[in-house]
C-alpha cells in the first residue's frame, strides 16, 4: 500500500487565542495529523505576507495563520488587519502557481482546543487532496 | 572565546512521562547536540524542578553559555520560570528560548517516529531562532496603588475589603441599585443554616463606610485602557433621578408613589415601588427612580415623590454622568444569571402557578421576603408537599454540560427549611447527590433522618394531567425512579427547579472590554486553570466568584481573598516590569509614509514633521507588531519577534 502523502504545514498561533488553543488540544489530549509545525507570533497582525510567502518557499505545502476571533484581538484590531492582508495575498497566490486553498487564515480562542484539532484535520485533508506543490518557476 | 560567539545550551525535559513516553529523547538530544552552535544538549526527568533548574545554571557559568533553549511543555506554562533561571544566572531573559514539545507534539500526536521527528524540528527552530535573539532592556514602571472591583456580590465585596483594609485605595463598581449580589437574596446559607443577610449586610455596610472604599453604584464600566500598574478607565453613573448628596435614605419616597411594579429583587413574587431601593438594607440607602414605569416619565404628572421629599432631593432632570479613575489592577466578579427554565416546557415553569425556581423559593422563605418567610401556594394556602427538582438546565447536553455545584446543597437546606416550617412532604429528584465541601455530606446525611424522600431519576414531565383521583388538583411530576427501575408518578402542591447558575447574558461583552476570554462554558477564562485560577491572561485583571465558573459561598470568598493577594502584591512591590518586546523605528529606513500611524491600535506612533519620519512611543506600544508587518520599508522592527527571528523559526521547522 502507498504511504498517503504527508503535507508539511507552518502554523502561525497568536500568542493570546491560539497558541493558547492549540495549548488546550494538547492538554485535552486530542490528537490531530502531526503535519503542522507551529510558531508562536504575538498577533496574527504581526505576520507579515513575507513570511507566509517564505514558508511557501521552504517547501511547505498548507500556511495556517490563526488569531482571536474577530472582536476578541488582545491588541484590539490586529486580527481585522491579518484578515485584509491574507484576504489580498490569497487571491495574488493563484498567480504566483500556489492554489490560494493553500493559505489559511481562521480565528481559534484559547478554549477551543477541539477548533485546533479539527482544523489542522481538515487541512490536512485538504492539502492530501491538493497533493505535493508543483514547482514554482522563480 | 569571543564576546560574539553564539553558545547555545539545549536542555530536553522527559516530563516524567509526557514527553518521554511519545519522543524518543535520546535520538532528539543527540540531534540537538548537531545543531551549530549548540555547546551541549542534555535531557532530564523534570527541567522545571529544583535539579532540573540547577542543570542549566551550572551549565551557564562553566561553559559559558549565552543562549538557552528548553524543550518541555508549552512557553505560556513555564517561560517566566526559566526566564527567571537565566537571568539569575547573567544571561538577558530574551536570549532564551522554549520549544513547545508537549502541547504540541506529545500530547497530539500517537505515532511515536511522528512525534520524535516534530520534536526535533521544533528544536531546531528554537535553535536556529535563538541564534538571532538580542538582549533587552527591562524597564519598570509604577504601579497605581488603586484597585477598580467590578461587581458587588460577596465576591467584589471580600476582595474590596481585603484590599482597603491594607490600606489601599478601592472603587467598588456595581451596576445595580445596591451591592450584595445574589447572596443578600438568599435565604438561610448551606450547611450551617445561617441566615445570608446576617453575615453579609455588616460586610456591605462596611464597605459603604470604608474610607479607603469609593462605592460607585448604579453604575458601568465603559472604557478601560491602559496596562497593568496604569489603567484607566471610563465609569458611567446612570442617573439615579435622586441626588445623592441630598437623599438621607429615610424612604418617605418609596413609601409615598403610588405604583407598584414586580421587584427583580423578589423574582417576580413580589412587587416593589416604582421609586426604589431593592431591599431594606441597601448599601447605598438611596433609591432609584425606575424611568420605564415612572408615570410622571410616561405622562408627565404625579411627581409624588418629590412632594413628599424634605430635603428635595428628587431630581428628574439629572442625566448619566462620567467619570475616569486611574488604578493599578481590576478585579472583575460579575457573577452569574439564573438559567430562565422557561425554554424546558416539560417542566411547565410559567405555566403552572406553584412552579418555582430555586431563587425565587429563597425569597419566599426569607423572613424579610413578600410572603413573610411563609411557604405558601400562589391561592395563599400552605402546600402538603414539595418536590424539588435537581439539575435543571445543569448536566444537560440540551443546555448546559456543566455542573453548577451548589444546586444539591441549597436542595437539602430547602428540604430543611421546609420541614422546619410546614408539614409537607419533601421530594428530592436527583441524578446524583454531589456534596464534596466541608460538613456537606454531614448535612446530607442529617437530611436522609429528617424525613426527606429522596427519588434518583431525571424527572420527564410536570403535569396536571390527572389519572389516578388522588392527582385531582395536584402537579404529578413523572420520573423513572432508577433505583426501583420503574416509572413512578408523584402528585404535590409545589415544585422547585434547581436551576442552572449560568454566564452572565453580556459575559462576552464583558470579556471584550476587560480583553478575558470565555471559556467553552461561557464563563471567564482564568490563566491557567489549577495554578492560577484567579489572574487572567490578560496581567492585571483578575476574575474571581461565579463570573469565573460556578462556585458556592465558601469557593467565592477564597477566590476573592486570593486575587486581594495577588493585588496586594503587586501593590507592595510598587513597580511593574513593562514589556521590552516592543516595535522600534529606524529613521532611516523610515519613508514617512505613515502606514503604520493609521494601523497602531495604541496610537503609539507619532509623525516627527521635522524628520518626515515615524516614531513609536515605548510607554504606549504594547508590541503587537502589525507595523512591523505592514512597514513597506521594512523601518520597523518588532523586538523579539523579528523577521530574521521568525525566518529562522521557519527554516528550522522546516528542515
């Protein structure tokens, strides 16, 4: 049988809300694709396209930018500016030969652990439906 | 060595088990100990105990580490403590580094090659991120000794003492009339039997005359900014329609309107003036005129109270006034709602008169409630027999999962209070008696000998459908007694619901103006929910009481004392680091642009119009980073968080 193809992901956690959340899915012992590496960055407003983009170019196959649901930013609106930013670098990456499935931005809090699990599940499925990246010409 | 060698220390924690048991720790030490510029890697049972502590300081002074990196459990559980270590040690807190692999690896994962390898990349991210990590300054600020408590039930008035006491300043917001919350509403407090408002009504008029205690009723928080050690916040007193400073509370007003509407007080079993104060012993004793009845605010006549009013305080031209208080810390116990039964039909709440909640069976037998503390049916008769249903809307999936932990015990102190003052028999429907506090089983155990008939069932209908003659003119509650193993049918006069204790309905609002987050249940998230069950994730603010999760007396006042400590703390210390992990502006990338200007959520930055450049102010930034995300000339770096740091992490988890 065929190893099922393992997409690689970088998962951005705001600090406040998901990296909390995704805290709880651990704590809870809920298990989930182990395919998802996570980074800690203190807003969702702090991810810069640059650094989605350079996951993209370190070979990574699914980009997850997650923050407090809308209403709920520690800084107040920096998730409102994460979710413009993506909503444009989303429909640039179909130009650039990157499906724009593969960048997802969602709003996880930090009692939602069983949002995190069901999340990185679903996004592994569909990155396993999308398949391995075709090769972006520079 | 040079001053500007990276030496790098990688310590491994096997958590006992937790991490252990999943990542194969020697096959990760030995990877980490191949990264560059990692001077050692080693592993230990526990990082975070004493040995595990004295392991990286040792290591720090004889091999002359600069940088270290801990792989355990989550940063937001044990950062500040090997912080801590580090410092202590002579290396600058922001040359250390934690990688996450137990949250994020161990726990969440069952395939052990998996989990060794996620581990390791999560190590190497840290490595390679830490590579790049600078020292930063610490600065500290002052903290305002003042304390803002939101919320006057016991839990914001234990708190508001315990903090005043010592000498510190307290405001003391509460929204209703009069503080005293839902235990002044009580009846006689579980297991002891003593009445609610004897023990709290000396703490209420204490904190009304407490001269380090500012009581600011009848009124809101509306904005709140700032930080821990300086906040300010917005406070809206709603207009009264009574001058405080006139009023001297002697309640010929109340006595003197000629409208009576249902008291909220009372739950709805009984009524109250239209000018009013909730209940007798009111703190503060000055009524409220109650605009949404008020006929002289409907129609424009009567204003019989203002006749009436020797010292004129009546005034119906007075509006909401504003006013900021500066404090140090906030302490948020704004209680709980009772779940409305209406929405469970089968139980016939509305419905059928002698259908009561818990709350409002407390009224009845207040002796200083409408009924006199006489039990009595809505035709004014005395009831032959109650039953008292447990767990409604509480253990229910169609409503809440939760327990709500005190239901059990005022269902037995009700049972006792009935006994004591009718002949009527007792019904307890349980699903199971859940009496874990102190003296509670004994109390339980007393209840079983007075008589009590307890049914453990869920109950599945409350009905007047009569089938057997002796029903006639009774509620037949009908239950599966599971003990028996049978369907049973109960006919009684009265029937109490134990109903859930549930978030406040504006919990979430609440929650985005003191920046809290809810937990699943819908009440306030604490950080951390055994070892720090009073502060929040947000430094500062404190939650304590039912806003916090369902609690009885006992639990509350602990909680309350608590965060008084923690407050107090903070407050002796006199200072508060600020965090250094802040944005910075280089002029000289720097377009002027002013993108970042309109995106900062603190109005941090400023425009320097001689330079043409942006400048971010240190006090006000709070380090949230979107102009360092936003900067097209990339001026703006956000300390800690750097782009070359998050590369790096991106690269290392990468590889």
């Amino acid at each position: 049988m065929a190893v099922e193809y393992q997409p690689r992901m970088v998962g951005f956690l705001c600090n406040w809300c998901s990296y909390a959340g995704a805290d709880m899915a651990g704590t809870s012992r809920m298990t989930y694709p182990p395919n998802i590496r996570i980074i800690r960055v203190p807003c969702s407003g702090r991810v810069d396209p640059l650094l989605v983009m350079k996951s993209f170019e370190q070979g990574a196959d699914g980009v997850l930018v997650s923050g407090c649901h809308p209403g709920d930013c520690h800084y107040t609106e920096g998730n409102y500016h994460a979710r413009r930013r993506f909503a444009l670098l989303r429909s640039l990456l179909d130009f650039l030969g990157i499906e724009k499935e593969r960048l997802r931005v969602e709003w996880v809090s930090a009692s939602e652990g069983g949002r995190f699990k069901e999340l990185v599940s679903s996004f592994t499925e569909e990155l396993q439906r999308l398949g391995p990246r075709s090769e972006v010409s520079p | 060595m040079s001053m500007d060698e990276k030496r790098i220390g990688v310590y491994i924690c096997h958590c006992g088990t937790n991490i252990a048991g999943t990542v194969d720790i020697d096959a990760v030490t030995s990877y980490a100990r191949s990264l560059d510029s990692v001077v050692v890697a080693k592993d230990y049972r526990f990082m975070c105990s004493d040995p595990g502590q004295e392991l990286i300081r040792q290591d720090i002074k004889e091999l002359g580490l600069n940088r270290v990196v801990v792989a355990s459990c989550s940063p937001l559980m044990h950062e500040p403590t090997f912080r801590r270590v580090c410092e202590e040690t002579g290396v600058n807190r922001y040359l250390f580094q934690m990688a996450n692999i137990r949250e994020h690896a161990s726990w969440v994962t069952e395939d052990k090659g998996e989990a060794t390898e996620k581990a390791k990349a999560l190590i190497s991210a840290a490595v390679r991120r830490i590579f790049y990590q600078e020292p930063l300054e610490i600065k500290e600020v002052p903290v305002n000794p003042n304390t803002l408590i939101v919320g006057g039930g016991i839990a914001g008035i234990q708190a508001a003492l315990e903090i005043a006491d010592s000498g510190s300043r307290v405001y003391l917001v509460e929204r209703e009339p009069s503080i005293g919350g839902h235990m002044i509403q009580l009846d006689k407090t579980f297991p002891t039997l003593d009445c609610s408002a004897c023990i709290l009504t000396p703490k209420m008029s204490d904190v009304g005359s407490h001269p380090n205690i500012e009581l600011i009723a009848y009124s809101e928080v509306e904005e709140i900014s700032g930080y821990v050690g300086n906040f300010k916040v917005k406070i809206r007193r709603k207009a009264r329609y009574v001058d405080e400073e006139k009023c001297t509370g002697c309640g010929i007003c109340q006595e003197k309107c000629p409208w009576k509407v249902p008291s909220e007080f009372d739950v709805g079993v009984g009524q109250r003036k239209v000018i009013y104060t909730p209940f007798p012993q009111a703190v503060p004793n000055i009524p409220v005129i109650d605009r949404e009845n008020c006929v002289y605010f409907k129609k424009g006549t009567c204003r019989a109270c203002e006749k009436f009013c020797e010292v004129g305080a009546i005034d119906f031209e007075q509006t909401d006034r504003f006013e900021e208080v500066e404090v140090g810390n906030v302490i948020v116990a704004t209680g709980y709602d009772v779940m409305d039964p209406s929405p469970i039909a089968e139980y016939g709440y509305g419905r059928y008169d002698n259908v009561l909640t818990g709350i409002q069976f407390e009224r009845m037998s207040n002796a200083a409630g409408p009924t006199g503390g006489n039990i009595q049916l809505k035709d004014g008769s005395t009831p032959e027999s109650i039953a008292i249903i447990h767990c409604v809307g509480s253990r229910d999936e169609n409503y809440h999962e939760y327990c709500s932990r005190v239901c059990c015990m005022y269902a037995l102190k009700f049972s006792h209070l009935i006994k004591e003052k009718t002949d009527a028999e007792v019904y307890q429907m349980y699903i199971d008696m859940r009496c874990f506090g102190k003296g509670y089983e004994e109390f339980y155990h007393r209840l079983t000998e007075e008589g009590v008939k307890f049914v453990r069932g869920k109950v599945s209908q409350v009905t007047d459908q009569v089938i057997e003659e002796e029903e006639k003119g009774k509620l037949i509650l009908v239950v599966e007694d599971t003990l028996l193993g049978s369907v049973i049918r109960v006919p009684v006069d009265m029937v109490i619901l134990c109903t859930a204790i549930e978030a406040r309905s504006d919990a979430e609002q609440v929650a985005r103006l003191f920046s809290l987050s809810l937990s699943a249940d819908g009440f306030f998230l604490e950080r951390h929910p055994k070892l720090d069950p009073v502060a929040t994730m947000t430094d500062g603010i404190y939650v304590v009481g039912c806003c916090q999760g369902s609690k009885d007396i006992p639990d509350t006042v602990a909680q309350a004392s608590a965060a008084a400590a923690r407050v107090l703390a903070v407050i002796s210390k006199g200072k508060i680091e600020i965090e250094a992990a802040i944005a910075v502006a280089d002029e000289e990338k720097c377009s002027g642009c002013k993108t970042c200007i309109l995106l900062c959520p603190y109005s941090a930055i400023s425009f320097d119009e001689e330079k043409k450049v942006s400048r971010i102010n240190e006090a006000l930034c709070k380090g949230c980073g979107v102009c360092a995300a936003a900067c097209p000339s990339a001026a703006i770096t956000a300390r800690h968080f750097t782009t070359e740091q998050i590369m790096a992490e991106i690269e290392g988890v990468l590889v």
